[in-house]
C-alpha cells in the first residue's frame, strides 16, 4: 500500500456533524459508530475525469435548457466563481451538477406538491465544468424560499445545491450556495448545523456587479473549496 | 471569494445534505453517470452488486443516492494517479450512481475489480442522503476473496465490523451477483470511514 502521496483530510472544525437534532431526519440516518481513519491509497487518489465532453452549452443556462413556450419566470442570474483544494490550487474539469426551486419556490420533482407554481419552462438542473483556471459560470433564475416541514412553519432560504467531482474521489462534494442578506438563514437549521460561523459563511455567494451584466442578469460570485489536496511527499 | 490564510491554505466550504430533490439534475435518464458502468466488451466477468439502504430503525432508505468507483479487471483506475491508467479499459466507466427509490435498493452493473496494489479487490463506496449533512464513506469486499485476509484497510477495522463491508455472492445467480445491505445506523451498522 505504500504510496508517499497523501491527501489533505477533511477538516471536521469546518462541516457539520452527521448528527444535528433541529434537522430531524439525521436522528435516523447519522451514523453513531466512530468512523475508521481511511489510508490513501490509490483507490482514494484516482476518482472519475470529466472534461469538455461532459457539458454542454445549454447544460449550463438553465434559463434556456428546459424552455418549451416562452422564458422562465424571476430574476436571471449569472453565478461564477473558482474552485479550489485546501492548499489553494485551482481544480480543473471539475463537474458541478446543479439544481434547484424555481423562483416560487417550487422543485419540479413531483415529491414537491406544497401550492407554489410550476414554471413550464423550468427545471432547475444542469451542469458546467470549470476551466484551466479552476473558474466555472452558469446561468439560471434566482430560486424562491421552499417550506418544508421540518419544524412548524420552516422554510428553507433560497438555495441552489452544488455537486462536485474534484482531482480524486476524496474531493467528492455536495454542499448549498446561499444569497447573501437571507432572513432565512439565521432560522435555517441545515445551514446552521455547521458549528462554526466563518465556515458556514462561505456557503453565501456574494453579489458582484463586475459581474453583472447590463439589462441582462445579476451577477453572483461563489467560490468552493474541497479537502483532498495532494500533500508534498515528505523526504 | 476564497482567500489564503496565514498558514497558507484555503478554509473548506462546508458539506451540505442531498436533499430529497436531486433527481432531475443527479439521476436523469441518458446521462453518462448511471449504475450501468460497463459497456458491451468490457473485459473481466460481468458482476452484479446490489443490496438495501436502511436507516436506525431497520427501515429502507428509499430518497439514498450510492456512488460507486473501482479499478477494472486489472485492478488499474481511469485516471492519471494510475502509473498504468494508459492501459485502463475503455468500455469500464469505472463511476456508477444509483438511487435507492426501489424500495431502498440499488443495482449496479459492472465488472469484478481486480486488486489494486496489495489490496483485496474493492468497491470505494460513497452513500448521500436526505437526513445526511455531510456523504458516508466506505469500502465493498467481495466474500470469495481469499485476499480479504491480509487487506490493510480491513486489518484496521475492528474484527466483528468487517462482515459489514463484504459483500456475499449470490449462489443460484445467472450473473455474478453480490449482495451487502448499506446500514446507517444502529444494529449491524455499516463501517464509514473518515470522509
């Protein structure tokens, strides 16, 4: 098993636990054993490689890619940003798959029937890829707040959810981009159950007007950060 | 924006639940992630693994999503980490995912790995969920492998846990299949690994 390069681990001071009891679905679905610390071995140095191929154009405009009789309704936004490893380096043909509610609030999945409307014209998933400098954008409509019944009168903040493949399997990343000033988030308790509040901190976007683009979309700016940096060998 | 820190790396953006809702962008149909992962002419013997997800009260999981990646026959990985990746076969994706929404079961259909290094041939397992904040981790065994025994990642974990990660094959199965139940919580809990 011997293989010099090692793997920046998961920082634990930085996510949440398994377990948060004001998110009542983890009291059945947390483990409870204490986990093994993992190796790195070649299994978890390798991982699935994407590239151009894997996206398409209008994968990446989801104010486009579901459109049957007219545009979507709400606010267009364009989304940008880099992703990075801990030790700062760009992450290359990164996949980000991408989904969200509409601008209701409503996710076209037919799980969610609470009495906001549908859009005909959208579905709320795509993906996109990011560059030879870690960099990737989407397009897509601003989403609604969702209520959901966690708690008496809960709502989620608006949120798009992030799915990432990284360098190697150890990457791997699924986390929530949120807006900046929320109401919401303070009351929210899937964002809060990250206990430290410059972490949680980095799942808000902020708006940026460099961004922007005249007569056409907001701009928001969002950067991601994944463990699993290949450690220098030490000699 | 993501910025250095004084001892020069950059904090990680925290994990996040699945949702319930992933279907249409994670599951969709003719993507090229699916838990079909080989194609036809993929070399090695065809294999089948399946089982259950269930949570703390024995009950399935039916909203869990399973990704799974392995090395070929040949034990060699798509992927440039691999001194032999030049050699990996083409018609093995090597990356499959499921959901679980037939009544908590997934179904992959690929190739028997080959051992990797000194490993025992492997699965490298990721499960997500609603009800999960941050994705589990773990590894699949195959019971028929004599190499079991001396795998360094098994040696470490406890004796009467291992069972929870190898999966057992299917006497009467007209494919090879292996069968092993993903278990969160509680009575036979499945062994996860630092993420």
């Amino acid at each position: 098993m011997a293989n010099q390069t090692q793997l920046s681990r998961l920082d634990t001071q930085a996510h949440p636990p398994y377990l948060h009891a004001p998110y009542a679905s983890t009291l059945k679905r947390a483990p409870q054993q204490p986990l093994i610390p993992l190796p790195h071995t070649l299994s978890e140095l390798t991982g699935p490689v994407y590239g151009d191929g894997s996206v398409s154009a209008l994968d990446s405009d989801l104010s486009r890619n579901a459109v049957r009789n007219g545009e979507p309704i709400g606010e267009r936004i364009i989304v940008t940003g880099h992703v990075y490893d801990d030790a700062g380096r760009p992450v290359r043909n990164a996949l980000i798959e991408l989904w969200q509610a509409n601008a209701c609030g409503r996710y076209i999945h037919k799980l969610d029937q609470h009495p906001a409307p549908i859009d005909p014209n959208f579905t709320g998933a795509g993906r996109t890829l990011t560059n030879a400098l870690g960099e990737y954008t989407f397009v897509t409509i601003k989403p609604g707040a969702y209520p959901w019944k966690n708690h008496y009168n809960a709502w989620r903040p608006a949120h798009i959810h992030f799915s990432l493949f990284g360098a190697n399997i150890m990457q791997r990343l699924v986390t929530q981009m949120y807006f900046p000033g929320d109401p919401l988030l303070a009351l929210d308790p899937i964002y809060n159950s990250t206990p430290d509040a410059r972490a949680r901190e980095r799942m808000i976007s902020a708006y940026d007007h460099s961004v922007t683009s005249p007569e056409w979309a907001l701009g928001y700016r969002f950067d991601i950060v994944v463990c699993g940096a290949k450690q220098t060998p030490f000699e | 924006m993501a910025c250095f820190n004084k001892a020069g790396e950059m904090k990680q953006t925290p994990s996040q639940t699945v949702g319930p809702f992933f279907y249409d962008a994670l599951i969709a149909d003719g993507r090229q992630i699916s838990p079909v992962m080989a194609a036809a002419g993929a070399r090695g013997q065809r294999m089948i693994f399946t089982g259950c997800v269930k949570d703390g009260d024995g009950a399935p999981v039916p909203d869990a999503m399973i990704e799974v990646w392995q090395a070929d026959a040949a034990g060699i990985y798509a992927h440039p980490a691999d001194p032999r990746h030049a050699d990996a076969d083409p018609a093995l994706s090597g990356f499959g995912r499921s959901d679980t929404r037939a009544g908590g079961h997934f179904k992959f259909e690929t190739i028997k790995p080959g051992s990797v290094q000194d490993q025992a041939p492997h699965l490298t397992v990721r499960v997500f969920s609603r009800g999960m904040l941050l994705h589990a981790n773990t590894r699949v065994y195959f019971d028929d492998e004599p190499s079991n025994t001396r795998d360094p990642v098994l040696s470490l974990v406890p004796a009467m846990r291992r069972e929870t990660l190898i999966a057992k094959r299917l006497p009467t199965a007209a494919i090879l299949t292996y069968v092993l139940d993903i278990v969160l919580q509680g009575g036979g809990e499945t062994v996860f690994f630092t993420p």
